[in-house]
C-alpha cells in the first residue's frame, strides 16, 4: 500500500516538467494612428452598429440571417467537433480504468499424455470477472501539450465562427443597400424612358405634320430604347442581388422585403479605434494567434517522443470453475506492472517530426503577422473609401444640379430654333447616365461604412453571436 501511495505522489512531482517551447506573444509592428484619420468618430464598435440604418427591415433581415445561415451553423457544428477531440486528448492525461467478464465451458481429452484427475469436473465450466487500468505518465509533457494544441484548436474554430458571423452581417448589410442601390436605378431608368416615350410620341406627331425630319425622329427614339435596354439588366441585377440575399438568410431564393430607400438611409457614424486594439477586436487575427499556439504546442508533442515513455498497468479480478466461489478470497487473482518505453535508434524519423512542427510553426507565425498587416491595411482603406466616396458624392449633386441646368437650356434653345437636337441628345443623355452613376455612389458611400465597422471588428461580434443561438443560451 505504502508503493501504491508513492509512485503517484512521485509520478505528480516530476509531471512539473515539460518539453517544448513556452507560448510567447510575438511582438508586432503596431503603428500609432491610422493612415488616414476621420475627423469625428465615436465609441460604437461594442454596439449593433446596422440599426444606425434606421431601417427595421434590414434590422430583421440580419437577426434572421444569424438564426438560419447554413455556414454559421455549419461552423458551430465544427467547434463541438474540436470539443470532441480535446476531450479525447485531454482523457489520455488520467488513468484509463475498465472491466470485463466471461463465461466458458469446454472438455478436455481424457486420453492425452497427463491424463486427468477424477477431482476435476471434465467438461468444466469457468468463470472471469477483473478490472483493469493503465496510466501513461506524462513525464516529458507530451500529454499536456497535445492538450494544450487541441485546446487552442478550439478557440480557433471558435474565432472562425465569429470570423462567419462578422462576415455574415457586412454581407447582409451590404447586399441590402446594394438592393436599394439598385431599386433607385430601376426607378430612374423607368422614370427617364417614360420621359423620352412621351418626347418620342410628341416627335412622331410633329413629324407626321412634316415640322421635324426622319433625323430627328430616329435620335429621339434611339434615346427613348437606349433607357429601355437598361432597365432588363437592372432587373436582372436586382433579382440575382435577391437570390444571394436568400442564401444568406438561409432560404430558397426568392423575393426579399423591403423598408427604406437608398435617399431615406441614416449614414452610420465611423467607429474610433486605435490600430493596436486589431489585435482582441478582429476574429481572424484571434484565429491566426490560435493557430499558432497549437502549432507551438506540437513542437513539445514532436521533442517529448525523444525521451522515455512509463507506463503503469493494473488488473485486479476473480477467476473460478464455479460461479458460488467466484468472489470468494482464493479465487481472487491481481497484478500490476511498470512498462519503461525508449527510443535508441529511429533514423531521424523523431528529429523529422521535430523539423516538420518547428517549420509549421514558423509558417504560422508569419501567417499571423501577415493577418495583422492585412488588418491595418483593411481598416486604412475603408477610411479612405469612406472619405473619397463621400467627395464623390458631393461633387456628383453639383454634377447633377449643372446638367439638369443644361438640359433645361438646351431645350429652351432647341425649341426657339437656336441649335440642333443632338445637344439635347448629349445633354439628357450625361444627366441620365450621372443620375445613375449618383445612385451607385451613394450605394458605395453606405458599403464604406459597413467595411470600416467589418474591418474593425468589436465587441458587435458578440451581440450578433448571441443571436446565433437558442433562446436562453445567449443570455
């Protein structure tokens, strides 16, 4: 007994000690300002930042988006794989203890070379019944970092999900104001060819009175089919954005409802952040430093194969002929053993293993500082977006309030005989295709914003996570 209580105790002690190396935050290259800076920004990267829309439906849209995405689910669905394996990872660092029992009965020959005494019941029956454990001792850590690999394994495919879901509203958002972007320009299109249907039938009467020539006439319907061959496309665009949409929610594709127009919007206000906070708010940073501490980890799985393997081994039962003796003291049979594992010669195949872990942990630590740098690129290129596109648009309303003065005019000049149709021509044709130019751009201004709080990641990421599961679990 005074064995059974040392040999764990001292098992416990030298368990302190492990091989490999210890995680280390690598040091990044984290500049102090972005690149291009937003002169008002506020603190709203911990908040649902899509309701700055102002638009219940999109609101919906989203919250029905995290309920029903396939790949959310589908990444979920993988963390409780990864749970599963470090479960059985982390089962090999305690004793593995099972039993059994068996029934036999069998005859032996009575004309073999000892023959048999008349004491012994021919054909006989027997009887088994045992425990048995075995424990691996994880002197060198190998059962620890294996532990360790898997766990990190976890918590990467936990930042893969969020990486989804971060993923999932800005698709959302994005194809829902790219679908209201695209509303506008069906309505403009409809709008212009209705315009020039009515210039057109006016242009037919004056030249069945003989006041306008066949020139004339054709340029103004080729105007009139040159609005009406852009709105299919329009309409195919729109019916394709919607189908995407339906995917994106889960769903068959089909129709998607509608709330507020592309004008009625509310612009989301830009998030402050510093470029050092990238490292908690962003997912795929997350999962890249996650990646690299399993690699890390595998390095001392790799180095603990160098040295000696213990294992302990038990079986303690009851075996007997007869079942109303079989618990009885002299039917009682044990043992336990102490099984030492070393490797002597392996032609290099454990300092393989060793070489392969250390380079794949190198190559993962160059994928997490390229993550990082991808991160503040990511971020100074939604600002500049963001800045750019709203110039943009201003400089496309004084575009537009020009054009519309222009057109106007040369009307007025074609009608008093000043000048010819083709400046009409070349006037309504820039206002319309500026009037459609304008409604993207106002698209892209709203998709600007959405890149910034998707580039910056936040603690938004949680409140859309807790939508993601059942009701109760969130909380």
């Amino acid at each position: 007994m005074r064995k059974i209580i040392i040999i764990p105790a001292l098992v416990l002690f030298i368990q302190g000690c492990m091989v490999g190396p210890d995680y280390r935050r690598p040091t990044v290259d984290t500049p102090q300002d972005w690149r291009f800076q937003e002169q008002e920004t506020r603190d709203l990267v911990d908040t649902q930042w899509w309701e700055q829309f102002d638009d219940p439906v999109l609101n919906d849209l989203i919250m029905i988006g995290l309920a029903e995405n396939k790949d959310v689910k589908i990444a979920a669905a993988r963390i409780e794989q990864f749970a599963g394996q470090y479960i059985t990872t982390r089962a090999a660092l305690f004793p593995q203890i099972g039993s059994g029992a068996s029934f036999g009965r069998g005859r032996a020959s009575e004309k073999g070379p000892a023959p048999l005494s008349s004491a012994i019941e021919n054909p006989a029956d027997s009887y088994l019944t045992q425990f048995g454990a075995s424990w691996e001792i994880d002197l060198w850590g190998k059962l620890r970092r294996a532990k360790e690999s898997a766990r990190a394994d976890i918590l990467s495919s936990e930042e893969a999900r969020r990486g989804i879901i971060l993923s999932l509203v800005s698709s959302i958002a994005t194809g829902y104001i790219n679908l209201r972007d695209l509303d506008r320009q069906l309505e403009i299109a409809q709008a212009t060819a209705k315009s020039r249907e009515e210039s057109y039938s006016i242009f037919e009467l004056r030249f069945n009175g003989g006041i306008v020539s066949e020139l004339e006439l054709s340029q103004v319907n080729s105007q009139y089919e040159e609005a009406l061959a852009t709105i299919p496309v329009i309409r195919k665009s729109i019916a394709q954005q919607e189908n995407a949409l339906s995917v994106l929610l889960g769903r068959n594709p089909g129709p998607i409802p509608r709330g507020k127009t592309i004008d009625q919007l509310a612009l989301p206000l830009v998030p402050a952040g510093l470029p050092s906070d990238l490292l908690a708010r962003r997912p795929d940073i997350r999962q890249a430093e996650q990646n690299l501490i399993s690699a890390n980890a595998q390095i001392g799985v790799a180095k603990a194969q160098y040295f000696p393997s213990i294992s302990l081994t038990g079986l303690f039962g009851w075996s007997s002929t007869d079942i109303n003796r079989l618990f009885m003291g002299p039917a009682q049979t044990w043992s336990y053993a102490a099984q030492v594992a070393a490797p002597i010669f392996t032609a290099g195949a454990i300092y393989g293993q060793v070489k392969s872990a250390e380079a794949f942990q190198q190559q993962l630590l160059i994928v997490y500082q390229q993550t990082i740098q991808n991160a503040f690129r990511d971020v100074n290129d939604a600002l500049i977006d963001r800045k750019s596109t709203m110039e943009q648009v201003q400089a496309q309303d004084n575009q537009l309030k020009s054009l519309g003065k222009y057109a106007r005019t040369a009307r007025l000049r074609y009608d008093n005989g000043y000048t010819s149709y083709i400046e009409v021509l070349d006037a309504e044709r820039s206002l319309f295709n500026v009037q459609l130019s304008q409604a993207q751009t106002k698209g892209f201004l709203f998709q600007s914003v959405v890149n910034i709080y998707k580039s910056m990641g936040g603690g938004w990421i949680t409140l859309a996570e807790q939508q993601t599961m059942p009701s109760g679990k969130g909380q």
